[in-house]
C-alpha cells in the first residue's frame, strides 16, 4: 500500500510515480487508457457529439484502475496526489512513446 507523501513539485513526485508502475501490464493499461481516451476526444470533436466526453474519466480511469488493483497491487496515486498524477499519466505515455519507458 502507497505510504503518504508530500511533494512540492512534480519533479519530485514523478519518480514516486513511475515506482508505482512499475508492472508492464499496468502501464500498457495506461498507454491503452491513454490512446482511448484521445480517441474519445478527437471523435466528439469531429462528430460534435460532446456526450461523449463524460466517457473521458471512465474510460482514462478504468483502465488505469484495473492495471492498479490486478497487476501492479497498489492504490492509484490519483487518490492522494491526483492533478500530478494526472500529469504523470501523459509524461510517462510520452515517455512510453518516444521509448523512454518499456511498453
């Protein structure tokens, strides 16, 4: 389980946050959670089908969520920390993409 922490950047917290994705199917649940969720936007902003962007946490969340509590058997840091969390989902899906992190 995830000890509290404080951070008073996200320099600092991003490492804490790649220890607790540390699981390659957790982060590929991520990276997919990623990929889906911009999907979902491009989609409701060509089709103006904006209902559709109540499925963004849902969809960004679930997959990380799962990837979490099967794979990596922790609690998301979006629970205590979640704007730099959320942050540290689209730096380490950059990082992922450009190779930095193994998918």
């Amino acid at each position: 389980m995830n000890t509290p922490h404080t951070f008073s950047s996200f320099k600092a917290f991003y490492p804490y946050y790649l220890k607790e994705h540390r699981n390659v199917t957790c982060r590929r649940l991520h990276f997919v959670g990623s990929v889906l969720v911009l999907a979902v936007i491009v989609t409701a902003l060509l089709k103006q089908q904006y209902t559709l962007l109540w499925l963004l946490p849902i969809i960004g969340y679930g997959f990380a969520w799962v990837g979490h509590f099967f794979f990596e058997k922790n609690r998301p840091a979006t629970f205590k920390h979640p704007f730099y969390s959320l942050w540290g989902d689209w730096v380490m899906f950059k990082d992922i993409l450009i190779g930095k992190i193994k998918f």
